[in-house]
C-alpha cells in the first residue's frame, strides 16, 4: 500500500499564488501552440496563438524582414493585459490574473472540495480590520 504525505494545501496554493504575482514564475507562463492551418484560413474563430502569430509576423514585415511563422510552425505567447502577446516581442505586463483563473483556479477546484477549503477565500486579499 502506498502512503502520500500530507501536504498543506493552503500555503502551497498561497505561495504560488505570492510567487506569480511577484513575476517569479513568469518563464513558466509562455504558452506554445501550433499552427494547424495559414494563417489567413482563421477568419471567424481566431485563437489567441493565432493572434499572436499575425502579431510576430506583422512585426517581422515592419522590420523588413521575411514573415517567420507557417503553418506546421509552433508560436510562443503570453497572455498581457493587452491579450496575447507573441514572446519575442512582449511590450505588455503579463495578465497574472488570468493565469490565475485559467491556471491555477482548475487545479486547485478539482482538489481544495475535498479538504473543506475554497481557492477564493485562500487567494482574496485580506482586508484590513482598522
């Protein structure tokens, strides 16, 4: 029978939480996806690695330079305030928030039920009592 060790959920998610908001993990937040089709075939849906990758390409062609990305091609982004950000070329704070919600939130929620605990009321920032 296998024993796991108990660990506490509450400052492990907390400390994730501190060290994201503190810009030390953003090395671990670039997202990398691949182009499945042209650029030019996403017209209706567009998704935010495809957004990114008309961004890197744009910059490419104002520099004089040859358009980087084909379809095949995998494009590195960052999700800014600003939406998402090719990583060469990142000019906006990152979204720490989003990363929170779309990151952190799921993996937390499918755990913390089964504690008694709840991800909002670890991550809310305390409010002062004076």
């Amino acid at each position: 029978m296998r024993r796991f060790l108990p660990i506490n959920c509450e400052a492990l998610i907390q400390s994730r939480v501190a060290e994201l908001l503190a810009g030390e993990r953003d090395a671990e937040l670039v997202y990398h996806r691949r182009l499945r089709r042209p650029l030019d075939s996403y017209q209706r849906n567009v998704p935010p690695h495809v957004r990114a990758a008309r961004q890197l390409c744009q910059w490419y062609r104002d520099q004089g330079l040859p358009a980087p990305l084909q379809q095949g091609d995998t494009i590195t982004y960052v999700m800014s305030v600003n939406g998402p950000e090719a990583a060469e070329i990142q000019t906006s704070a990152i979204d720490y928030q989003h990363y929170i919600d779309k990151q952190l939130r799921p993996v937390a929620d499918s755990i913390l039920p089964f504690v008694g605990l709840q991800f909002d009321d670890l991550t809310r920032p305390q409010l002062p009592l004076f």
